[in-house]
C-alpha cells in the first residue's frame, strides 16, 4: 500500500528539528581537528535596571576557576571551558548530547559602565554577573520649585 507525500505541515512535529540536530553533529564531525567545532555558545538572559545591567549565563557543570570575564571595548566577554567527563570504567555509553568544550559569549553593554564595581557570582550552574552603570548615566530625579 502506498501513501502520497504530504505536505510538509502534516509531517510529524519535531522531526525536522532532529534532523538538523543529527546533521549538525554530523558535520561536527567532519571538522574535529577545528577548534570552533568543539566551542558552544551556553544560553544568557540580560536585563537592564536603572542602576546597572544583570547578565545571567547557564553554566552546568562549570567550575568558577574556568571562567574568565572580562571587559573590553564596551562589551562583556565572558569565556571558558566545560570539561567533558571521561571516566566511563564498566560503563556501556549509548548517548551523549550534553556540549563539551570551550565557550564564548560576548555581550555588547555600551561604554557608560563602571568597570570598577562589575560583581560575578556562579550559584547553582548560573553565572551572575551585575555591572552597574556610571554615575553620569544614571537617570537623576530634578524637583521643581514653584
């Protein structure tokens, strides 16, 4: 018995999202002598306050002695590596999906901060970092006299 193709909206949802998950290992594959094929990009949320901005970067796994951040030219680089587990003694390996390897996130903040106050803090596989704003940036609240 055979079945017409269907369009693509009746296909079975998320298969092309696994197909493009395999591809791109599959190309990872091809190019492991690069180092940019090792690197992955952890997820980051960033919020912007009145008196600073708050960056939060997932980090599972990470140790807060491989983590480097810095700022420069008016942006947050945030690097580091996430080692990969290689005791495996006994054990039958059937999946690894987990990235492994170094990281970079380089988030734009502008020159009006005070790179002197910067505060990081890792806390339960999140990295926190808190950059306040200058003084001159800071919005100020003018009363008027009558």
């Amino acid at each position: 018995m055979s079945r017409p193709l269907g369009p693509w909206a009746h296909w079975p949802p998320g298969l092309l999202d696994d197909f493009r998950k395999e591809l791109g290992r599959l190309v990872e594959g091809v190019f492991e002598g690069d180092e940019s094929a090792r690197m992955f990009a952890p997820s980051a949320d960033m919020v912007e306050t009145e008196s600073g901005y708050e960056v939060a970067i997932d980090l599972p796994g990470v140790q807060p002695q491989d983590v480097q951040i810095e700022i420069k030219e008016g942006q947050l680089w945030i690097s580091g590596e996430r080692k990969e587990e290689t005791e495996q003694k006994g054990k039958n390996v059937y999946r690894v999906e987990r990235r492994f390897g170094k990281f970079r996130r380089v988030i734009p903040l502008g020159a009006n901060v005070d790179v002197e106050k910067v505060e990081a803090r890792c806390k339960d596989g999140v990295l926190a970092v808190r950059i306040p704003k200058a003084e001159a940036v800071k919005p100020r609240r003018i009363e008027v006299t009558g």
